[in-house]
C-alpha cells in the first residue's frame, strides 16, 4: 500500500480515518496530533514544573522524549522522572534500567520511589496475602499516593501521565460498567484541583493517541522502552474490557476515538456539577479523598503525614 499523502510505501493503515501512512507522515501525524493536544488543553504553560511519571514502558518513555523535545530548551519549564518500583519480582527489575538509560541520555533528574522504602512492603507481598481485591486494585492506589507525594516533594506543577487512548477509553467504560459516576467526572486531560495544594495536577498528554501509534513510533524514531507485561496484568478487570473494546473497534474502527470525544462532553458538565463540592483532606496522609481515609491510607491502616 501508498502514503496517502506522497505515494512513498506506507507503513500505517489508520483504519478510523481511511487513511495511509509513510514513515515520514505518521511520524508528522503523531507529533501534530499530540502537540494540538497540549496547546488546546493548555496541559504545559510558563513556570511549569513538571513530573513525568515513567515506567520505562512505551508510553510513558515516548512521553518522557516528546516532552524532552518540546519544552527541554525552554528555560522557563522544568522537567524531572519520576519511577515508582512497585516490587514486582521479574517485571519492575527490567523497566527500571531501561527509565534510568533513557533519563540518562536526556539528561532528565530521575527520581526512584519504592513501595519497600516508603510502605516497608512490596505489591508481591501484599498480594500474597489472602484478599479479594486484585493486584492493580493496591498498586494504582499506591503509586498514585507515591506520584502524587514525590512531585509535590519535588515542587511540581503538574504531574504528566502516559495513559493512552486505550487506557483513556477502558477506564471510562470500567467505571460505567460500575456506575461510578464520581471517578467518571474526576477523567480528562487535566484531573486533580489546581487550587488545592496537596495535589499536583495530573495531565495526560498522550490520551489522544493510540496504544498501537505509540509503539509504533516508539520504533520508528528508535527510542528503548520496555515491552515486558507485567504477571498480574490478566487478574484485572481492565483486560477484560481491553479485549471487549479491542474486538468492537476491529469491527467498527474508530469506537475508541468517538467515545473518549463524547464522554468529555458529558465529563466536562460533571465537572461542573462537582466542583462546587469542597474537598476532603485524608485524617491519616493529608492527600484529598472523599471520605474520612484516602484508599492509601486505608489500605495500608494510615501513612504517616509527611
Ligand atoms: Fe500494577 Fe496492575 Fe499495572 Fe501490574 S498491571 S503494574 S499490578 S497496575
Ligand atoms: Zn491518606
């Protein structure tokens, strides 16, 4: 097959547009497509510091060189890594120096957390212990406490994301499923209340794109990541809903896109629904939740505050 803009061979088929892609254009796709992304949602402004969190996956290590390219030279914007290690045997120890290589060679200051030094546990033995919540149940709450923790250490901004259209459409359609409408409005490209100091702003500024447009351009512009799935992933809920959203947009490309699109419109009325709701301040870390404990706290019977 041809590029649809140039005749070269294509290497893309966008089956959602009906369109052919050479190298040379996907890669310009990508970058614009992203880059509108964040200039529309004004994800990074002036006097940002920001947070990336990297796994030392794909997405998040596209994000991590994409930023590097954009605002690197800007010296009015500040970027820093952030890794949570997590202690997941077999699978954290092959991401971590593939984050730490990639830091390295941007020269982007990495910063290491572990669930070891800040829980005195890892996930392996939380989840060894019998419970009838899955692995990513502990994990997400955990690292979202830890991100969250470390770049307002770190005096961040924002704190950027590499959740992708797939992750983005998932999620939405998990909380429908559960009907909750809170985690619903709480979705988006910006999440978080900017005027409340004990959270850093979480942006994601790859939602707009694919998984598979990522690894792809992860390839074509020669960046290491790591492809390594982690053991627990098949427990979640989540690969459920992958495969269920995967099989409808193989039929009928383009779901995906379409539903992160229309529910941004239903999210943004959410937004304004629950904004006026004050938020709570966790009794046991400091961190907002909805209730008298963050879900960290309550996990782990109360972190210390600070
Ligand atoms: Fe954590 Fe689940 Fe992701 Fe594994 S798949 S890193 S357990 S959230
Ligand atoms: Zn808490």
């Amino acid at each position: 097959m041809k590029c649809s803009f140039c005749k070269k061979d294509a290497v893309f088929e966008a089956r959602y547009a009906g369109n052919f892609f050479c190298r040379a254009h996907f890669i310009s796709m990508y970058w614009k497509r992203i880059k509108r992304h964040i200039g529309k949602n004004e994800l990074v402004v002036s006097g940002d510091k920001v947070a990336i969190a990297l796994s030392g996956g794909k997405d998040s290590t596209v994000l991590l060189h994409v930023f590097h390219e954009l605002f690197g030279k800007r010296p009015d914007i500040k970027l820093v890594a952030i890794t949570i290690d997590e202690g997941i045997r077999g699978y954290r120890p092959r991401s971590l120096p593939v984050a730490r290589k990639n830091c390295k060679k941007l020269g982007v200051p990495h910063y290491v957390v572990s669930f070891q030094k800040e829980f005195s546990t890892t996930l392996d033995k939380i989840v060894s212990r019998k419970t009838d919540k899955s692995p990513c149940t502990f994990c997400g709450v955990l690292r979202r406490y830890l991100l969250n923790q470390t770049a307002k250490k770190l005096g961040c901004t924002k704190l950027a994301t590499g959740h992708n259209l797939d992750d983005e459409a998932q999620v939405i359609l998990m909380n429908l499923f559960r009907g909750d409408e809170q985690k619903i409005a709480r979705l988006g490209a910006k999440v978080g209340i900017k005027s409340f100091k004990g959270f850093v702003q979480r942006i994601k500024p790859m939602r707009v794109v694919p998984e598979k447009e990522t690894a792809l351009f992860a390839m074509l512009a020669g960046i290491e990541a790591d492809y390594h799935v982690c053991p627990y992933a098949h427990l979640a809920y989540r690969e459920d809903v992958r495969s269920l959203l995967d099989s409808i947009e193989q039929k009928y490309p383009g779901t995906k896109f379409t539903l992160l699109s229309s529910m941004d419109k239903i999210i943004s009325e959410l937004k304004k629904s629950s904004s006026s709701r004050s938020p709570s301040v966790c009794k046991g870390c400091g961190e907002l939740t909805s209730g008298e404990l963050c879900q960290a706290c309550a996990y782990l019977g109360g972190i210390k505050h600070g």
